[in-house]
C-alpha cells in the first residue's frame, strides 16, 4: 500500500508538470502568432 501511494504521487506530480508545459508552450505559441500577425500586417 505504501508503494502505491508514493507511485500515485508520482503520477500526480508528472500531470501537473505535463499540464503546466502544455501550458506555457500553447502561451508561447500565442504569442509568436500574434507576433508573426503583427510582422505581416504592419
């Protein structure tokens, strides 16, 4: 049971990395189209 609980941690731990990366890169893409809308407009 202990093991379990650590592995489920783990697995938690890695789903908020994975959420977070998700995140910032869908930012930094936004930002780079807006960016590249703004080059080809003005």
């Amino acid at each position: 049971m202990k093991g379990l609980r650590k592995s489920y941690i783990y697995m938690l731990i890695l789903i908020l990395i994975s959420t977070f990366i998700l995140c910032s890169s869908s930012i930094v893409m936004s930002q780079s189209i807006i960016k590249l809308g703004h080059l080809i407009i003005g």
